[in-house]
C-alpha cells in the first residue's frame, strides 16, 4: 500500500514537471511567432531552437525515470 501511494505521489510531481516543459515549449514557441512576424526571422530560429530543447529535456527526464512520455510534441 505504502509503494502505491509513492508511485502515485511520484507520478504527480512528474506530471507536474512535464506541464511545465510543455508550458515552456508552448509560450517560447509563441513568443517565436511573434518575433517572425515582426521581422525577426534570425532570432525567432533561435527562440524556436529553445522550444525544441524544452522538448528534448522533458523525453530525456522521462527516459531517465523509464516514463513513457506525457506531453505531445
């Protein structure tokens, strides 16, 4: 009973966690957009280029912990 209740506490704080990178992905993604349209098309590459890494390190935290992943790329 107790490991249940660890495995639950732990899969919330993991959820957490990745909301978070999706949050981050999300509003870099945006803010990269906004950038393109005001005719910042070199710096907006970079601002995309942080997304994709918000991405990469929540696949790498999952796969450390042998989580399948829980936000869409």
């Amino acid at each position: 009973m107790e490991h249940d209740d660890m495995t639950k506490k732990k899969g919330g704080e993991l959820e957490i966690i990745a909301r978070q990178f999706g949050f981050a992905r999300d509003q870099l993604s945006a803010v990269a957009d906004r950038m393109e349209r005001a005719g910042f098309g070199d710096l907006a590459g970079e601002v995309r280029l942080l997304a994709g890494s918000a991405q990469f390190f929540l696949g790498e935290f999952e796969r450390e912990r042998g989580n399948a992943p829980t936000v869409e790329a």
